[in-house]
C-alpha cells in the first residue's frame, strides 16, 4: 500500500481484516496494535475470518512477534470464534517474545 492508498481507519480496538489485501495484513496489524496502545487501548480484537486459517496464522505469527502484546487467544462463539483473535497488550512497549494462551 502505498501513501496514496492509505485509508484512515478509527482506532477503537476492533480490526476487521476482510477489506484488506493478504500483502498489507503483517504491517496493518503492527500499526494498529501501536495505535491501540498510543490511545490507551489494551484490549484489541483482530477478525481475521474462519477461511483456510492461513490469515489467522498470519496474524498470529505478527502477535508472537510484536514487542507490546502480552497475550493473545482465539475469540470466545460469541465474540467470533476461531475467526478472530483477541490480544492484550503493555501499554509500555517490553522486549522479548509473547506467547499465544
């Protein structure tokens, strides 16, 4: 995506995945969990859909890896099942890597 294409989205602590190209997915994700955190937000929800799993994996592989996400687990039947992923994160950036519940 370049700057040109660039969107504004609302940062609230909800990110649907589904209007989005796979190839923008790994930096969309590592911006708005930023954001998240910049607006005090701790509690965010990913919905990557049910699909193959191969965006949930992906968004997975960006959660294990971002320096301000403490937890993350799939999301409960009423909150999107396995279709979307719910992510706790330090308002504070930590190093070292998180792991999935």
């Amino acid at each position: 995506m370049t700057d040109s294409d660039s969107i504004e989205l609302p940062i609230e602590g909800e990110l649907d995945l589904h209007t989005f190209r796979p190839q923008d997915v790994k930096d969309l994700v590592v911006d708005y969990l930023d954001a998240c955190a910049r607006k005090g937000i701790g509690s965010v929800r990913i919905i990557h859909g049910k699909g193959t799993g191969a965006l949930r994996e992906t968004v997975h592989g960006v959660l294990r890896r971002h320096p301000r996400v403490r937890h993350f687990r799939l999301a409960g039947e009423l909150m999107g099942g396995w279709g979307a992923t719910l992510v706790e994160l330090d308002l504070a950036p930590r190093s070292g890597q998180t792991k999935d519940l």
